[in-house]
C-alpha cells in the first residue's frame, strides 16, 4: 500500500514541478514513459489494479495564458503515452471534467469540451466535477469500485489544485 502512495505522489508532485518548472526537468520529464511502464509491471506483480485519472485538461484552460498553453502542449505527447499505454493494457482510463459556470465550462460551451489533441475515447468513463476532487459529488469511487480498481495514476490540470485534490481524495479512500 505505502509503495502505491509513494508513487502516486511522485506523480502528482512531479506534474507540480513540471508546469512550474518546466525548464529545468524536460531532460527528467522524458522519462515519463518509463515510469508509466514501472507502474504497469508493478501493477503485475503486486496484483494491483490501476486506472488513469485525467483530470481537467480542458479546451477553455488551454487558452488562458501562453504560459498554460505551453505547460499543455508539452505535456500532451506524455498523456497520450499514458493513455495509449492503459489503452493497450486494457486498463480503465478516466477523463475528468471541470463544471463551472462562472468559467464558462458548461456541457454546451466549446471549451468544456477535452483538448483535442488528447487521444481519448468519446466512449471511455467519464466524470464531470463541480469540486476540486473528482471524488466530491461524483460516482468515481463507484466506478472504481465497481472495476475493482485499487491504484490511481493522476495526471492533468492543475497539479496544485484539482489533481491534489485528487490524489488527496484518493489517499483518504485508499487508494
């Protein structure tokens, strides 16, 4: 249990660093992959059964700032590697939506919608969020549940709010 958590918040703590200080870990960052394929083969071997949680990387957060911009378009070919790899492992992969008026993210306005430039499916799991946690208001630990799921991977947008939220969420329920 405690490894899971370790690894958990490495990876909610990496992403942190990773919009913040981009510069810096891009050599780090390219072993983004490799972490993911560790997570699988720990998955196997521990009998752990993971699922991918992306969180908020929607198109109307994509437009803000160029700075977000930029964290995004770095960050896109790691996602879809995460998300092909689940994908390919037949691994459930959960697409976080942000639901907000006040922001414009409504089910009918354009930037509610996931970046196009993710490669998820239109009939994968989906969970739309009125709160910082996809947990708070939503049936995601029903589902998780429900799939037997016992380990998260999170990654998205923003690692210091909403992907926090999360992984703190996850961690009181176990996860």
């Amino acid at each position: 249990m405690k490894e899971k958590l370790d690894f958990i918040y490495f990876f909610v703590i990496f992403n942190y660093f990773y919009i913040y200080y981009s510069k810096e870990i891009q050599v780090f960052f390219s072993y983004m992959e490799k972490l993911v394929l560790i997570c699988y083969n720990i998955s196997r071997r521990c009998e752990m059964k993971p699922a991918l949680l992306v969180i908020d990387m929607q198109s109307a957060y994509y437009s803000h700032t160029s700075r977000i911009r930029d964290s995004f378009e770095e960050v896109f070919v790691y996602i879809n590697a995460a998300i092909a790899l689940f994908r390919k492992k037949d691994l459930p992969i959960f697409v976080v939506l942000h639901v907000d008026e006040k922001e414009g993210l409504t089910l009918n306005r354009e930037g509610f919608k996931i970046c196009e430039q993710i490669h998820s499916l239109p009939s994968g799991f989906q969970i739309k969020k009125h709160k910082g946690s996809a947990f708070t208001g939503t049936k995601l630990e029903e589902m998780l549940k429900d799939l037997s799921v016992d380990t998260l991977i999170i990654t998205g947008f923003s690692a210091e709010y909403c992907v926090l939220s999360t992984y703190r969420a996850a961690s009181d329920l176990e996860y």
